[in-house]
C-alpha cells in the first residue's frame, strides 16, 4: 500500500520544505560571504536599512560610504534647484526630464543609491520606479534636501559642473 499525503498535510509538508529551503540559501550565502552590509567606517552608529531614511541616517550612509565606487548621491531635482543647494558629491538625474525613466534604468542596479529631492515627493515615486526595475540598495532622504538643511547639515551652492561652495562637516 502506497503512503499519500492529503489537504492540510501536503500543504504543511510544502510549508516546511519552502521555510527550509529558504534558510538553508540564507546560511548559505552567510557562510560563504556571498552577502554583506556596507561598512560603517569607523562609526559607533547602527547603519539603516534600506528604503526611507531620516537625515541623521543619512549622515551616517554618507560618511560610510561615499567615495565608495559602488555608492552614488542621486539628486532628482532641476538643475537651478541643484545650483541654490545640494549635497556634496551629488550626481544629477532631474526627474522632470522627457527621459528621466529611461535615464534612471540606464543606472546599474548592483550600486548603493542614497536619493533626495527638495521634499521627499519626487523620491517617493523614484523609490516605486527602481524597485519595479530590480534596485534593491536605494536609501531615501525623509524630507528631502529641505529636511536636511533645516538640522543645519553641510551643503554646497553652484553648479555641479562648474566651480562651486560648500560649507559644514557631515553629521
């Protein structure tokens, strides 16, 4: 007589075998070094997870990681916007570009992303935009630039492609 699961049982069986699956890859990749966090770089501070992020944990990403090669500060506001203030080492994708989508999927999806705007408005759809493209690493700066400027944060006025100011230290 052949042995058969049914209903609930079956069901139960596929639970556990998915459940373990899942944690054997997780072990796994854990123990082989295949996945790992930024480094704090010499900071006492817990790093953030990714996704929404408030100015203070934004400090924190920036001093840990910007110089990084696989670490880009995307601001997504107009170039005037860009020229009254920004964050040092910021780099420009203006979200009100006829090609912004297609800009935005040219940017390769295995880098760290710290996004802002002037408010949070434009990065809240930004967010939506490369998570529907596969980016998994994208902070995003609660209250944008405005937030951060308001706790007195460093930022610089000018061009980004020509000679400009900046003032204050991270964080």
């Amino acid at each position: 007589m052949a042995c058969s699961l049914e209903g609930e049982t079956l069901r139960t069986a596929k639970r556990i075998g998915l459940i373990t699956v899942a944690l054997g890859s997780i072990l796994l990749l854990a123990l082989t070094g295949c996945y790992s966090t930024p480094s704090l770089a010499n900071t006492d501070e817990t790093f953030p997870d990714y996704g929404l992020i408030s100015p203070q944990q934004a400090g924190t990403v920036l001093r840990a990681l910007q110089g990084e090669p696989d670490f880009v500060l995307l601001d997504i506001r107009t170039s005037p916007e860009i020229a009254e203030s920004h964050i040092s080492g910021t780099v420009a994708l203006d979200f009100y570009s006829p090609s912004f989508a297609e800009n935005l999927a040219e940017l390769e999806r295995e880098l760290t992303y710290l996004i802002y705007c002037r408010t949070g408005n434009r990065t809240g759809q930004t967010m939506a935009m490369m998570a529907d493209l596969g980016f998994e690493k994208v902070f995003d700066l609660d209250g944008g630039i405005r937030a951060w400027t308001q706790r007195g944060y460093p930022v610089c006025q000018g061009k980004l492609d020509a000679e400009h100011t900046c003032t204050g230290e991270l964080p």
